[in-house]
C-alpha cells in the first residue's frame, strides 16, 4: 500500500522438525537403493516409481531404464509379467499377498523371487502407491539342490549297504553249500567215496535253493521300490507298505542289534496313497529308530491300528536314548540333526513330514530322555496329497 512502512517479510527458516523429516526421507531412499532386498515401487496404475539396486543388479534392469514406463509392460518386453501382475491385483484389492515370481534374469536366464506385496496409503489414507519387496531365490534353490544331491548320495549308501547285506548273506550260504557238493563229486569221480546222494547233500541244495529264492525275492522287492510311481495315488494295505518297507531296514535293524516287533492291526482299512512316499516314511523311521538305540541293542516296535475317525495310524517306538528336551522343537527343522557327522543331512525327519502332510495327515512324537522315543502317523483313508498354492493372501 502506498505510504505502508511494513517492510517485506522475511523468509521463514525450516524448522527442526522439517529439516528432520527431509533428512529421514533421504535417508529412507539411501537404505532402500543400499539394502540387500530387492525392492520395486509402482503408483497405483502399474508406473514405475522405483527400482533398488539389488533388483536392477538380479534383472539386469537399472531404474533409470524403467522409472516413468507401465511395469507389466517393462517387464512383458523380457517374457515375465508375473510382478506386474501381483502387484496391479494389490492395487486393486488393497490386500497384502505372499508369493513367488519370475523376473528377467541379468543372466538371460529367468530368477525366482520370493516377494511380499503391499498397499501404501497416502497422508489422506488413500491408496497412493503398491510396494514390493523380497528375496532372490535362486541361490537358495541352488544350495537346496546340492543338499538334496547329498542326501540322495547317502540314501543311496543305505541302499548300497542294504543290497550287499541281502546278496552276500545267501551268496556266501550258496558257494559254501555247492563247494560241498562239487567237492564230494570230485571225491566220488576218484572214486574215493561212493557216488551217492546223501541227507546232507539234500540239505544243502535245499539251502541253495532257498538262498537263490532269497536272492530272487529281493531284486523284484528292490526293482518294484525303485519303480518311479510319479504322484499316483493308489488304494493300498497300509500293513502291505509296512511289510515292504521293513524288508529294506533289515540291515539297519541288524547293524543297530536291534529286536524288531510288529504290531499290525488285523483287518485294516485301505487308504489312498502315494505308495511308494508312505514306504519312504516307513524305511526313514524305522531307520532313525534303530540309529537311536544304544551301543548293546535294543528294541524297535512298529505298530499299525485303526485311529479316530476316518484314518489309519502308524507308530515306530524305540528304547534308546530318547530326544534331549531342548532339542525336541528342532525335530523337523530341515538340516538339524543329532546324528554324527557323516550319517545324517538333517533332511529326513522334515520329508517325512512333509510326506505325510501332503496326504493330509498328521505327524507328532513323543520322547523322555533315557526312555526312547515314539513317532505316531496317522494318515486319512480318502484323502489324497494337497496341491500346493504358489500365491498366499494374508489378513489385512
């Protein structure tokens, strides 16, 4: 105003609480390009707001390449949209969801990550933009594929040992029973003893026999075990699988000076399964069981029995040391074990589990130091192996 003699108003410095804030903010976005996770922003119609350096160095694809481009379209020029897809359907559902995706790999080969998807809201509590931040799972998976590789190399040792244990016992009886034979025929062509057939050289043929029918029993039990059944779901005797399965652990079960004792329920019902996955329960449990027993031997009982409901149970007990109180949570922890280095990868106890989940049944165990342990299966009767889902929604 003319004649006013107010003078221009200085400009106000920032206050503590906005230089605070603005520092935050700057250090927010330096964690977040800095940090090992891999990290993806959109605005809620798919754009591209930010891209942290890890997921640029995993895709092979910088931000500044993708910031400002629509997301599945970026992601669709390298054949992968799974992300995009993901994080439009939270954009629209507002609700957190878990999953798995492929992304572009800097490789040329595709990556596997394990994501978490969220809404972010704005200050007026709108949705304002989707955040996605997770893992990559291909390290993991490749670690997981040489413990695996380990695991089958050791099963295979169990096996090897079992087949040389089955072979050789009638093998020896067999050469040792028709080295008598040929060597009273060659005594007989001197004729140094009668030519005749007497009760002892009846009894070692009989031993032959048997021995070769062992023999012969084994490699169709062994070629029928090793027979890949893929997932297909069978009726079945679960006494049948468990009869099978203990003609396997034989070996462990004689190493180990362990008394095997069968308790199988008469007149069981038939339960649809996975043949051959429910025997890999059987051989793995019956195996730990007799591992745990003491130096001297000892018992390992295998019970079957008609459960509660709809369903079968299964329990191997054994009398050895039992599982120490502090580490009875970490049974089915995948690569914990309390065996001796060498004779165990931690893997067998969490696929036994995961077997009998996947048929909907339920796996628990019993232990008191000193006194044993007792693992119980029960499995439902027309129940199937559950699918799997590859996308979890979680509760908002």
């Amino acid at each position: 105003m003319p004649g006013s003699t107010h003078k221009p108003r200085a400009k106000r410095e920032p206050s503590g609480a906005a230089v605070a804030r603005a520092r935050l903010g700057a250090g927010l976005a330096q964690m977040m390009d800095e940090a090992d996770v891999l990290i993806a922003m959109t605005d809620v119609n798919g754009r591209v707001v930010a891209w942290n350096r890890a997921l640029a160095e995993l895709t092979g694809c910088r931000e500044a390449e993708g910031r400002g481009k629509m997301l599945v379209d970026w992601l669709t020029e390298s054949g992968v949209r799974d992300l995009a897809d993901i994080m439009a359907q939270v954009a629209v559902e507002q609700a957190p969801i878990r999953c798995e995706v492929r992304l572009p790999g800097a490789s040329g080969a595709i990556a596997a990550a394990a994501m978490s998807v969220i809404s972010v809201r704005g200050k007026d509590g709108l949705p304002a933009a989707v955040l996605a931040a997770g893992h990559d799972l291909t390290a993991l998976r490749a670690l997981q594929s040489q413990v695996l590789h380990a695991e089958k190399l050791a099963t295979v040792g169990q096996i090897a040992a079992g087949v040389a244990h089955e072979i050789n016992n009638p093998l020896t009886s067999i050469q040792m029973c028709v080295e008598a034979v040929v060597r009273k025929a060659d005594l007989a062509a001197q004729g140094r003893v009668p030519n005749l057939i007497d009760q002892a050289d009846i009894d070692r043929l009989r031993k032959i026999q048997e021995g070769a029918e062992r023999i012969r029993k084994f490699s169709r039990d062994l070629t029928t075990y090793a027979r890949p059944s893929g997932r297909e779901i069978e009726e079945a005797g679960l006494n049948e699988i468990v009869e099978h399965a203990l003609s396997f652990c034989e070996h462990v079960l004689y190493d180990a000076k362990a008394n095997l004792v069968r308790e199988l329920a008469a007149d069981l019902p038939a339960v649809r399964v996975v043949r051959d996955h429910i025997m890999q329960v059987v051989t793995n449990l019956v195996s730990n069981a007799a591992q745990a027993l003491p130096e001297s031997g000892g018992s390992v009982i295998v019970r079957t029995f008609r459960a509660s409901g709809a369903s079968v149970g299964l329990a191997i007990s054994d009398d050895g040391e039992g599982i120490r109180e502090e580490d009875q949570a970490r049974v089915f922890e995948p690569f914990f074990t309390t065996k001796p280095a060498g004779r165990g990868t931690g893997l067998g106890l969490p696929v036994v589990r995961n077997i009998v989940l996947a048929h909907g049944g339920q796996i628990t165990f019993q232990s008191t130091p000193g006194s044993g342990t007792t693992f119980v299966v029960s499995l439902p009767l027309r129940a199937g192996p559950a699918g799997r889902y590859k996308t979890e929604k979680q509760p908002r």
